[in-house]
C-alpha cells in the first residue's frame, strides 16, 4: 500500500472517533440519574486529562525542540491569546461549541504530525494514529453533550458535521506528509498555538464544567485521561 494511502486511512480512523463518541452520547442513558450525571463529568473531565496530556507530552515538547526558547514562548502565548479571542466571540454569539474547537486543536495538529513521521521514515504513525482516535473518543462524547445544550440542535446533524470534521484529518495528515515534513519549524510553532490555546480551554471552560460537588469520580476521571497520554508516551519508541 502507498504511503499516503496509509496515512489517509490512518488519519481517517482516528478522526471517526469523534462522531463515534457522539453516537455513544446519544445513545448513552444511565440510571439513577445522579450517576448519569457523574458519568457525564467524568467523561468530560477524561477528555480535559487527554487534552492535557496532549500539550504537556506531545505539542509543546515536540514544538520546542525545533525551535529557540523565545519563539517557542513567543508562538505558545499567542496560541493562548488567540484562543482566549475565539472564546470571547463563541461566549458573545452564545455559541456551545468550545470542546469541539479544542478537540479539533488537538486532532489537526497531531495529524499533522503523523503524515510528517510517515514522510521522515518513522515507525510511530500506527500507534500515534491509535492514541489520537482514543482520545478523539471521549472528546466527541464531551463536544456533543455540550451541543446539545442548545435547543433545536438535531442530534443526527451534530453527529454527521463531526463525520465531516473527521475529513480534516486526511487533509491534515497529506499536508504533514507531502508540504510540512520539509519545514519542521512551522510545524513546531503550529504545535505551540496549539497547545497554548487548548490549555487555556481546559483551564477556562472544560474543567470548571467537569467538576460536580461532594463527587470524586471526575477528577479522578482527569488523572486518568492524562494516565492514558502517559501510556501513549511512553510506548513511542
């Protein structure tokens, strides 16, 4: 099989986690309702660990290397700022949509990052694709139940917009295949506005909707998104 044919499936099954999370969302009914509702943080709070994972393990480690210490800096705060304005203008539209932004904040740049291994010669690709989708996973589940906060949101629409969405990742991954791999640079600081913009999503919207009182299971819940970006880490030789 060519090359960028793998990449393309590979990017194409990572990314058809988000709109399976959001079939299990759908679906997803548990009883008595409090452990509805805990299950519902938990997850959420899963899909906030995993993001973090992201920033701490992959973008702003991977972008860094590439790159010296005040650009990086430089390209981190400005993913920071301009995630801060998006956030502003969802707030002032009144748009639900702040997971799936940092969801796909996530997924874009990690495809990126597989198509550019492939075109290097690296033998990470099929476990970084694998990582990706686990965590697209719980962030779809997390980006539909937000979604469906707003009224007269059809459910089947939020579910085949996330499999559109799922199309970026080929994109993303033949760009960092045929275009990126040659400028590592840009790569690096794509990484940094990435990560510096999810962290300011985590820590301005995703946790405080994660926690529940007098309940443990969400936090826990983090520690354990985060446990499963440690894995990923770990296992890439």
């Amino acid at each position: 099989m060519p090359t960028w044919l793998t990449v393309t499936l590979l990017t194409l099954m990572a990314g058809m986690a988000m709109p399976l999370g959001a079939i299990v969302a759908s679906l997803e009914h548990i009883h008595p309702d409090w452990l509805e509702k805990e299950f519902r943080h938990s997850v959420m709070a899963f899909g906030g660990g995993a993001l973090f994972s992201a920033v701490a393990l992959v973008l702003v480690p991977e972008g860094i290397e590439e790159l010296p210490a005040h650009y990086s800096v430089f390209w981190f705060v400005l993913g920071g700022f301009v995630f801060c304005g998006l956030d502003i203008l969802l707030a002032r539209h009144n748009s639900p949509t702040t997971q799936l932004v940092a969801m796909l904040s996530d997924f874009i740049p990690e495809a990126m990052a597989l198509g550019a291994a492939f075109s290097t010669g690296g033998n990470t690709g099929v476990l970084l694709a694998m990582l990706i989708g686990l965590q697209n996973l719980p962030e779809g589940f997390n980006a539909y139940r937000e979604m469906t906060q707003r009224p007269n949101v059809p459910s089947l629409h939020i579910v085949l917009v996330f499999g559109l969405l799922a199309l970026l990742g080929p994109v993303a991954g033949l760009g960092g295949y045929f275009f990126l791999a040659q400028f590592p640079a840009v790569v690096a600081a794509i990484k940094l506005v990435a990560g510096g913009g999810i962290l300011f999503l985590v820590f301005q919207d995703i946790a405080p909707q994660a926690r529940l009182e007098n309940t443990w299971a969400p936090a826990l819940g983090a520690v354990l998104g985060f446990a499963l970006g440690v894995l990923g880490h770990e296992l890439l030789p």
